[in-house]
C-alpha cells in the first residue's frame, strides 16, 4: 500500500495540481504544439496515439516542477493521469525533484509512487528524462535486479522501456551488467523503441569500457536488431563501426 501525501509542509503556501495546469497553460504555444504532436507519432495506431500538446519546451517544465517540487503526491497523480502531454511530463520531473532532495524513506515512497502510476509514464522523453534518475537510482542503490527483470518482460511498451534507461543509473557507477543481461533479453523486441533504447544503454556503457562493449557485440552481433546496433556502436572507431556492421 503506497502513502499518498495530501499534507502541505509548514511554511510552504499551499499547492495544487490546479496552480501547474494554470502555469503550464500560460506558456502554450499552439503552433508548437502541432509540431511535437507530429514528432511524438500521435496519430492513430502510431505509439504516442491520442496524446495531446500544449507546446511547452523541457526547460519552461522544468523550472515549473522546481517551483511545485514540494506539490502533494495526490496532486501529481492527477498530472499524471491527464491527456496533455506537458503535465504529466511536468508530474514527473516533480517526481524526480522530489526523489533528489528527499530521506531515505521519501525516496522509497517515491520509487513505489512512480512504479503505481507509470501508466502516466507513457512517452519515451517522459521515460528518458526520469526513470534512471528515480527507478534505476532507486535499484543500484538496493541491489534489487528482479524488478528490472520483471519490468523487462512488460507487455507495456512503456514499462520495458523503464527497464532499460533505469540501468543508465547502474553504468554511471561503473556497473554494466544489469545493461548487458537486459539488452540481451530484448534483442528479439518487436519494438523499434525499445532496440533504439537498448542501443543507447549500450553505447553508454561502451564510452566508459569500450572492451566490455565489444565482447557484448562479439557474442550477439549476428541477432541483433540494425538500429540496436547502430546505436551501439556510435562511438567506436570508425574500422570497428564498418566491421560490426558487416557482420
């Protein structure tokens, strides 16, 4: 059972979900809004389906969640589940102030508080931007790897995602197997977004051990989808990157 926070902290004038809609809506740019629409793939059957801009950029969200990093639990989860794209990105940046700044025990209330309401968590910049920094820091630091197993065989795109970027936690502290054991279990994904994640996680572990890297892509090369290994291989030399791609 997760403990929503409906008290406001001594000294902080009280915050609603209703005060960041109000913000965020202040900054929309509708022609924006049509341009990130058609980048986010919303049309029908495509994977962002249904989702609605407001055309508010990274930074403006950021600095509203900055301002709201102390909004009740109960009020990010209304962001979290509206349709505007923006608020629920702005939701979770809240959620990552929050685990940033908190004890110990916030910290936990925030990992379980994200993991309970990731159906909000349903684009890959709102994936990208926050799940390393909540789940994948949450997970190296307890040494639990099961989650990311079971996340990993998610019938959600969203949620295997989640998976895969959270290990960028685990290769920033020198640790690349949790990246290694993933990638290999998700070289048969049918999904695009989820080979161009992969790739991104390894070619992150391979900038800080590029042997590592090449022993990975010696023993799966000859299954691995083209647009995983591309990623991957970014950074190799280019004799490497027209060596690999050749096998």
């Amino acid at each position: 059972m997760i403990r929503i926070i409906t008290r406001q902290p001594s000294g902080i004038s009280f915050m609603t979900s209703f005060d960041v809609k109000k913000e965020l809506k202040a900054l929309a740019k509708p022609d924006k809004a049509k341009v990130l629409a058609g980048f986010f793939k919303t049309g029908s059957g495509q994977y962002g389906a249904g989702d609605k801009f407001l055309g508010i950029t990274v930074p403006e969200q950021r600095q509203i969640a900055r301002k709201y990093s102390q909004l009740p639990l109960g009020d990010v989860a209304m962001l979290l589940a509206s349709h505007w794209h923006e608020e629920r990105l702005t939701a979770a940046l809240i959620l990552v102030e929050k685990f940033q700044s908190g004890e110990e025990k916030d910290k936990r209330e925030i990992f379980q508080f994200y993991l309970a309401h990731s159906k909000g968590i349903n684009n890959w910049d709102l994936v990208d931007l926050t799940a390393d920094k909540i789940v994948g820091a949450w997970l190296s630091q307890k040494g639990q790897l099961l989650l990311l197993d079971k996340l990993a065989r998610s019938a959600n795109l969203w949620e295997r995602r989640i998976a895969v970027i959270a290990t960028f936690a685990f290769i920033k502290q020198g640790d690349f197997g949790p990246t290694f054991k993933l990638a290999e279990k998700l070289l048969d994904d049918p999904h695009d977004l989820i080979h161009k994640a992969v790739g991104w996680m390894l070619r992150e572990a391979g900038k800080r051990d590029e042997a590592a890297l090449r022993k990975f892509l010696d023993a799966h090369v000859g299954q691995m989808p083209r647009t995983i290994l591309r990623y991957a291989i970014e950074k190799l030399p280019l004799s490497l990157r027209q060596q690999y791609l050749k096998k």
